[in-house]
C-alpha cells in the first residue's frame, strides 16, 4: 500500500507552497526522514524529510508549481510496486488570464509584457521568499534577473539577494542625504501573498470565534528584577538570551492545568479537550510578516527549557531556518505588542485555538501598595495583559477568572517556582 506526501502547511496563514527542488526522482530508494524535496513560501524555505522508507512511485508535480497545503505531491511504495510517470499539469498562462485580460490570483510578478505586448512566462523563477525580500528592498524585477544565482540551475536564493543587498548598502555608505529625494504620491499598491493570507486567516478567525477581552493590570516587580539578576547568568550557563516571554509561557501553562477551557478547541458541535498545551509564540518577521512557532507539550517543560524552547524558535524564525511541523499544531497562544511600545492590545483568536493572551508594555508607574503601616504609595513595573477568548465555549467569569489565577501567579512570582 502506497504511502500519500502531502504539501505541508507551513506557518498558520500559508495556504500554498512553492516546489523549489526534488531530491529523489521516481524509481529511487529513500529512507524515512530522508530529505525528498524542498519548497518555499514567502516565510520559510524548507527542506521535506519523507515520511515512510521505501521506493518513489510517483511524482505528481514539478518544479517552480505552486501546490496547495494538504496536496497529494508524491507517493511513496514498496519495491514491488510499479512507477507512475505522470504529473499533474498546472494551468498555463492563457489559462490564468479572463475574459477582461486580468490576471487572476494577483500572479503579477511571475509574468512580463514585451515590446509587442504580449504577456508571457519570465525567464527567471524567483521563490516566494526571495520575491518577498526584493518587494520589500524595493529591488525590480530587471534588477534581480541581473544577480548571480547559486542555487539549483542558477536560482537565486535568500543567500544571494541578501548578499546583493548588502553589498549595495557596502556601495551606498558614503552618499550623503541630500542624494536622496523624497517625495509622497497616491498610489495603488497590491497587498503581497503574505498579507492576503493573514487577511483571509484573520477574516475567518473574526467570522468564527465570537470574540470577548479580559484585561487585568499587573505588577511584575518581582519578575523585572529576578530577569535583570540573572540575564547574564542565563546567557553565560545557559547560552540562552533570558527575556520575559518564558515568564509568561511558564504561569500561563500552570494556569492552563486549572482552567483546561482555555486550551480546549470547537470541532463542529463537540469540544476538544486537548491532552497537550502547545504554546504558540507570535514572531515579528524582519520583513514585518508574522508566523507562529509553536512550543509542542510545553507542560513537560521546566522553566529552563521553555525558555531555551523560546529563544530557539524566535531565532530560527527570524533566520527562516524553521521546519514545518514547528508551526502548526498550537492551542494556545501568546503575543506580545508591548515589545514595540503598546499599552496593550486586542489580538484575533489564532484558529483553531479559544484563546489568546496579548502582552503589553512594561512601564514603571507610581501605585497604592496597602503596609501595617497605612496606604504608601511605591514604584512598580506595571503590564497589562488582556485575554481575548470565544464565547461559544468560554463565559466571561471562566476567562476572568483564569485571568486573574495567571495575575496572581506572576505578582506572586519567586525563585523556588520555577523548578
């Protein structure tokens, strides 16, 4: 019995992958968790292990198509098995245009009008990543088809025009600002694939979840000053950068073990009560995107490895360096706006979880703190944290009350609770 392959989804909003590379061809051997291909979004490049031994039967796309998430893409079979040639055929370019001569699916940037006016295939595949990269360094198409690729027959890669760009920037140094002209104009930009598809995962999250906030104010003193203690100790020991999130992730997931609500999920009529609490973390994208790596069975961890789990993760993120089963999966999760300034935010439920915790800024405020010896007023590192949660499983006095057990699990923070 044959053995499916199928497109995996790599980030919460990514609907479609890009086949960059087959490593193995039909007829070939190849071992479970052997590399069988690589593809690519506009957030990760990655490499697919495949997921059974045995020979390749079947290919059924090739590269450069843009395949779906949950496609068949390849079969896997044993050596008895015959082998099937065929693959499946993408639509061509005629097929792409309508009636009206529009481009469907906004593939603007893979065609190219020449001096008749006739639109056809560019010569050079560019992966979602890279066009993603150049829309944001405001590099041309005519720009990049003049940078050396050394990926697979030439392809430029993220290497590449990451090298480009930082030699240009190398060229660019010594030019003064009055080089550079400004100008504000009225424009019409389309939104990039990214975007379209947060668009779409935050449409169906607001259309799906019936959303509700909890806000509460907290003082995190003692965590401010246990974290400023021991942040080089942590990197020193550790080699892990101490920042607050793990603080966070650690008091939510004991919180979770009172309040399983909160980590549970909507299947049609039915609710799913998760066995695991699989946090998901919110990471900021040098291109402002966003993703989601997920920490998997995050209750088996002590403090220290969650925090070693979320530094991991928000690097290799930054780095596109993550594999494809680290991103999907969570439910729950936590982001963080205050690392940019927020007082505090209102996130949209991450799908298909029934909560989500926004983190605020840290600010140092003046506070009534009641002593022995009457009210005094003191300096204390405030945050707020609001909860958004659905109100299809979740009440409003379950989500405030599960907010305010994480409240007082981090005023109450000390040393000894993190083991």
């Amino acid at each position: 019995m044959s053995v499916d392959v199928l497109m995996p989804k790599l980030g919460e909003s990514i609907t479609e992958g890009t086949i960059l590379e087959w490593k193995k061809e039909v007829g070939d051997d190849i071992k479970k968790d052997e590399t069988l291909l690589e593809i690519s979004t506009d957030k990760v490049d990655s490499e697919i292990p495949s997921p059974e031994s045995g020979k390749i039967i079947q290919i059924l796309y090739k590269v450069n198509d843009v395949v779906p998430v949950g496609e068949v893409i390849a079969r896997i079979g044993s050596n008895n098995d015959k082998v099937i040639k065929q693959v499946k055929e993408i639509p061509k370019i005629d097929d792409i245009i309508d009636d009206n001569s529009t481009l469907k699916n906004n593939e603007i940037d893979d065609l190219v009008v020449d001096s008749n006016n006739v639109i056809k295939e560019k010569q050079h595949f560019y992966s979602p990543l890279v066009k993603s990269i150049a829309k944001k360094e405001n590099i041309s198409l005519a720009e990049m088809d003049n940078i050396p690729g050394t990926g697979l027959n030439n392809r430029v890669n993220k290497n590449d025009i990451l090298n480009y760009i930082k030699s240009n920037e190398s060229l660019d140094i010594n030019k003064s600002k009055s080089d550079i002209a400004y100008s504000l104009n009225d424009k019409l930009e389309p939104m990039g694939h990214v975007r379209l598809m947060i668009a779409d995962h935050m449409k169906k999250s607001r259309d799906t979840s019936v959303h509700v906030y909890s806000t509460s104010e907290v003082d995190i003193t003692n965590i401010v000053n246990y974290r400023n203690a021991n942040k080089n100790k942590y990197l020193d020991k550790y080699q892990t950068n101490l920042t607050y999130t793990p603080f966070f992730i650690d008091s939510v997931i004991k919180s979770i073990q009172g309040f399983p609500l909160i980590n549970a999920s909507i299947q049609g009529k039915n609710i799913v009560n998760n066995l695991n609490i699989n946090i998901g973390v919110a990471v900021a994208l040098p291109d402002d995107n966003l993703i989601v790596p997920v920490i998997k069975k995050s209750e088996e961890l002590n403090f220290l490895g969650v925090a070693r789990a979320c530094s991991d993760l928000a690097q290799r993120a930054r780095e596109n360096n993550l594999e494809p089963n680290e991103v999907k999966d969570s439910t729950f999760t936590i982001t963080n706006p205050g690392v940019f300034g927020s007082l505090f935010g209102m996130g949209i439920i991450n799908q298909p979880n029934s909560a989500l915790l926004s983190i605020g800024a840290i600010h140092k405020r003046p506070v009534v703190k009641e002593t022995k010896y009457g009210d005094v007023v003191v300096v204390r590192s405030m945050i707020y944290l609001t909860l958004a949660y659905d109100h299809r499983i979740i009440d409003g006095a379950y989500g405030t009350r599960f907010l305010t057990h994480l409240k007082n699990k981090l005023e109450n923070f000390n040393e000894d609770g993190l083991q």
